[in-house]
C-alpha cells in the first residue's frame, strides 16, 4: 500500500505540473491533480513517519484548494 500510495502521488503530481506548464486550459483539473497527489503523499508520509514531508504536502493541498478556486 504505501509503494501505490507514493506512486500515485508523484505520478498525479508529474501529471499536474504538465497540465499547468502546458497553459491548455486544463489548469482547473491540473489543481485538481495537486490536490490529489498531495493527499496520496501526506498519507504515504504520516505512515512513514517523514514529517517534513507531510508538512510539506500540507502547503501543496492548500495551494490545490487555492488554485482551483482561483481558475473557477
């Protein structure tokens, strides 16, 4: 569970940063993809123990929340 858990999470995050790079209108789903990934690492993280990274995921779950908000 915690190998899919980063996986999904950096592969969610990989897909964000393209969709946001690539200016095609998809930025909405983009953050949506941020947010996600964010969750999936901040889960995979709490069960590690590697809270540093788990902070970290609170800061891009957060700009997720703002970023859709600002595209809607």
């Amino acid at each position: 569970m915690n190998k899919l858990l980063e996986w999904f999470g950096a592969l969610t995050a990989i897909a964000f940063s393209l969709l946001v790079a690539s200016n095609s209108g998809n930025e909405v789903l983009g953050f949506v993809l941020l947010f996600i990934s964010a969750i999936a690492i901040g889960l995979w993280a709490f069960l590690g123990e590697h809270y540093g990274i788990l902070l970290l995921q609170f800061f891009y779950a957060t700009a997720g929340i703002i970023g859709v908000l600002r595209w809607l």
